[in-house]
C-alpha cells in the first residue's frame, strides 16, 4: 500500500523546519510554505520565491510576481 501524499522516490523534499530560519530578503517578512506550487510566499512583497530541488530560491530577480 503506498500514502499518496508521499512525494516520488526521486523527488527531493522542502524541510518546512527552514521556514524557521528563513524570511523574505525584500520586507524581512515571514514566509508561508505552498507545497502545491513548491513556492515560499511572501504576502507582504507580493511575491513567491521558487523551491527548487529542496532549496528556497530567495532571489528577488528568480520570485514570482503574486496576482
């Protein structure tokens, strides 16, 4: 029996135990985790910074403008 909310063998995971440690470079805001999208978002900035591979992208230039 395999748990669907597991993610594929290969696939490396976010440790939310960063989201502790990490804050947006632009307003020193807290992050929020969006597994879905494997973003961190910054709602103050209206940004999202990308996970990739496990690891927080927090470059302004590589972040996701927030609609």
């Amino acid at each position: 029996m395999t748990d669907d909310t597991s993610p594929p063998a290969n696939e490396v995971v976010f440790d939310r135990r960063m989201l502790e440690a990490l804050i947006c470079p632009r307003t020193q805001a807290t992050l929020e985790y969006d597994a879905d999208q494997q973003e961190l978002i910054s709602k103050q900035a209206g940004l999202a910074y990308p996970i990739r591979n496990g690891i927080p992208v927090m470059l302004e230039d590589e972040a996701r403008v927030l609609k």
